[in-house]
C-alpha cells in the first residue's frame, strides 16, 4: 500500500500547490488598478497583470480538480484493496 500513500502525497502536494497559486492570481486580481492618466512616470510601479491572473486563476482551478480525482481514485483504491485483503 505504499504506491497508494504515495499516490495520496503527490494528488495533496499539487492540491496545495494550486491552492497556493490560485490565491496569488486572486490577490493580483484585486490589487487596485491606478488610474493612467496622460502622462508616463518614470520608475512607477508596474500595473498588475490581471488578465493573466484570471488565465491562471482559471488553470488552478481544474488543476485543483485534477488533484481531487485523484485523490478518489487513490481512496477509491485503497478500499478496494483492503476489501482483497479480507
């Protein structure tokens, strides 16, 4: 049963992996845009890419949910193994 556990860390590594990005992209998304106004300054801050924060927000998602299937079907197994095992 240790492929299973091994199954089950790497679904809840990349679970918190995703987790974790999702969060940035939705912090970058609610920074607020200064307004731009006719001129340039030198040395401002960049503006925040919210566009590719909604992108990657959007990819975290279903890699979140890739991560949660897999993690059923290492569950999933693991029962169906220890039903065998009676």
């Amino acid at each position: 049963m240790a492929g299973i556990g091994g199954l089950t860390k790497v679904a809840l590594g990349g679970l918190g992996a995703s987790v974790k990005r999702f969060e940035r992209a939705a912090e970058t998304i609610a920074q607020p845009t200064p307004l731009v106004g006719d001129r340039v300054e030198i040395g401002s801050a960049p503006l925040p890419d919210k566009v590719g924060a909604t992108v990657d927000m959007r990819i975290q998602k279903y890699a979140a949910i890739a991560n949660m299937r897999v993690l059923s079907t290492a569950m999933e197994l693991e029962r169906e193994v220890t039903k065998l095992g009676k």
